[in-house]
C-alpha cells in the first residue's frame, strides 16, 4: 500500500485530514518531488519553492520526510502526506 513502512506509522493524506486540522493552511501543491535511496539527494518543490527534509515551508509546516508517495509534512503537531502528482 505505502511501499515498505507500516500502514499505522503511515500519516494520512491532506485530504483525509478534517477541516480543523487544515485550518489556517494554505493550499499546498507539489509541483516536483525527487525521491531516491540517498535521503540527502531527496527533494520536494511545494507552492514553487524547493525543500529537502528537515526544511521548513513558508506557509509554516515542517517537511519531515521525503518518501516514495510524497512528503510527510508536520503542521502544529499533526503529522500529514501531501502527495505527488
């Protein structure tokens, strides 16, 4: 389903979050994501600026984790996959 990580570890999709949890958060779309096996060459466009992990958003989420189906994103404590295209 999500390649190899376990699904409960797995953060749900924006789009499966309920609106409370959106609040406040602007709309956020991937216009590039670059996924490989060495974490450090992994990156993610979002709303047309480039993030690696760890980086921060300008609209204010933390980019977590740069996985095979997008980036896992961190918003007030909420954990969340913006998916790629």
């Amino acid at each position: 389903i999500y390649g190899s990580e376990p699904a409960e570890d797995f953060p749900p999709s924006i789009d499966e979050l309920p609106a409370q949890a959106t609040a406040g958060l602007p709309e956020l779309s991937v216009a590039l994501h670059i996924y490989t096996d060495d974490p450090a060459k992994r990156a993610v466009f979002i709303n047309g600026r480039r993030y690696q992990q760890g980086g921060v958003l300008v609209e204010g989420p933390t980019v977590e984790e740069i996985t095979r189906e997008g980036a896992v994103l961190n918003h007030h404590g909420r954990r969340f996959l913006l998916p790629r295209l």
